[in-house]
C-alpha cells in the first residue's frame, strides 16, 4: 500500500499568474488581446478553421418506394411523407436554378474581366507607342543639335585657320588645289 500511495501522490502544479479582466473596447483591442494570447506561446499550434463547404442538397433518390401523391387512395400519413419528397425536390431545384444563375453571373464576369483587360492592354500598347515615339523624336532632336554643332565648330576652326592661313604667303602656296592623278 505504501508504494501505491506514493505513486498516486502528484507533485503540485505551477501556480499561475493571476490575470486582469480586460474588457476590450473595439474589435481592435479585442484582436489585440487575441494575439497576445496567441504569442505567449508561439511552440503551441494555432487552430486554424477549415472552410465551411457550401451546403448542396442530397441528391434524388435512385428509387422512390411509395410513389403517393396527395390524390385518392393515399392514407392520412402518407401525405407527410409526399409533402417531405415535394419539398426536398423543390428545394434541390432551386439549388440547381441558383447555381445556373451563379455560374453563368461568373461566366459574365469573367468576359468582362477579359474585355477590360483587353482594352488596358490596348491603351497600354498605345501610349507605350507615344511614349516610344516622343523618346526618338527627342532623340532625333539631340542628334541633330550635336551634328549642327559638330559642323558649327568645324567650319568655325576651318574659317578661322583659313584666314590664319591666307594671311601668311607661304599658307596660300600650301592651299592651292593640287591636280588629281
């Protein structure tokens, strides 16, 4: 008796910190003290819930056994039973109409998704082409003021050294045209 005594003795648990009521006061806090909660522990798994699943009707049945409507010949507790089987079907048949009616508002969607996209890709192409066309006429301009200057300060050094030159007899004799051969 005396070992089972001791094996059924528990060693005491950790006290634990008492806890202040806090009354969160917007959704802020109340997320806020969610997740102080949840980091006081980072090692504890976080339960993440699953998706809830759409709700679809069970589909028909592959047999229906008592095939009672409300007409004659039908007992008092069958009509239950048929007002139930009608219920279910309608309620199944607008789960089919509503689906039909989603599927084809997301086909829509998607073509004016498509559409849309379409056009911004057209803009896009467009003002990439003026864009395009605006940096080579700057481009073009650029070029064109380098050359005029290029040619501006050649003909100026020429000019100059010409007259440098033609001041000078001997220059003159160095200038003369030579006969080609």
């Amino acid at each position: 008796m005396a070992s089972s005594a001791a094996s059924s003795v528990r060693p005491p648990r950790p006290k634990k910190e008492p806890q202040t009521l806090v009354i969160p006061k917007n959704a802020a806090e109340e997320q806020k003290l969610k997740l102080e909660r949840l980091m006081k522990n980072p090692d504890k798994a976080v339960p993440i819930p699953e998706k809830m699943s759409e709700w679809a009707p069970r589909p028909p049945p592959e047999f229906v056994r008592d095939v009672m409507g409300s007409s004659a010949g039908a007992g008092s507790g069958e009509f239950h039973v048929y007002r139930h089987l009608r219920r279910r079907e309608y309620q199944r048949q607008d789960y089919m109409d509503a689906m039909a009616e989603k599927q084809k508002l997301d086909a829509e969607f998607q073509k004016r998704l498509e559409k849309n996209k379409i056009a911004a890709e057209e803009q896009t192409a467009k003002r990439r082409k003026k864009r395009q066309k605006l940096k080579e006429k700057k481009l073009l301009a650029k070029k064109m003021k380098l050359e005029q200057k290029k040619q501006e300060g050649w003909s100026a050094a020429v000019q100059s050294w010409l007259t440098a030159a033609s001041n000078s007899w001997w220059a003159q004799a160095i200038l003369l045209p030579q006969p080609l051969e």
